[in-house]
C-alpha cells in the first residue's frame, strides 16, 4: 500500500512562510505526478499545485507567485513552499499521487493542517 506522509503544517501570521513536505513510499515515485490539494471547513477539495514526472508545474491563480512546488526523486519527496500567506489560504492541506494516466489522484496523504491568523 502507498504511503503518503506530509508534515510541516501549522499556524503562521500572515505573510508569513510555511515549506510543506510529503515523503512517499512503496511506489516508483519518479513515475508519478505529484500535487497538492487544500479543503477549507465547508468547501471541497481543490488543486493547489502540480508538478508532473518531467517536472512541468501548474498552480491554481489565486498562489501564482506566491507558492513553489518542487520534488526531489532521490528523497521521494514533493515539497510545498508558501510564501506570503493569506487568512484565505487557511485549509487542510492533501499531498496526492497520481498515474499518468489517471484522470484523478490515486492516493492521497492523511492531510496536515495551515492556518493562517494573527
């Protein structure tokens, strides 16, 4: 079974910097896209950022210029860095795995928690 392990969560001020970490492990990592996902109370589950096996990123508008996605295949890790945050950005935030061709994600990580407030 795929195991998804995210940390680096809290609370920051706003304008404040977090860097999100997921370590994956019983999967080829290099062969899957990664990405994550934010859910605030009441909404669904959004796309923040993707970053695909070639290392092509997209990211949702509203952290363009604000988050960096990145992945280091040697440490099957993908990281979240978030700067500049924002109250809006507050949510639980989901690392994902998902085949290349798979329309949807194929795991997910158990979720780690932003809260953005002064």
């Amino acid at each position: 079974q795929v195991q998804l392990v995210e940390s680096g969560g809290g609370l920051v001020q706003p304008g404040g910097s977090l860097r999100l970490s997921c370590a994956a492990s019983r999967i080829i990592f290099s062969t899957y896209h990664m990405g994550w996902y934010r859910q605030a109370p009441g909404k669904q589950r959004d796309l923040v950022a993707r970053i695909t096996t070639t290392g092509r990123t997209n990211y949702e508008e509203s952290v363009k210029g604000r988050f960096t996605i990145s992945r280091d295949n040697a440490k099957n890790t993908v990281y979240l860095q978030m700067n500049s945050l924002k109250p809006e950005d507050t949510a639980v935030y989901y690392c994902s795995v998902q085949a290349p061709f798979s329309r949807d994600p194929d795991y997910w990580g158990q979720g780690t928690q932003v809260t953005v407030s002064s």
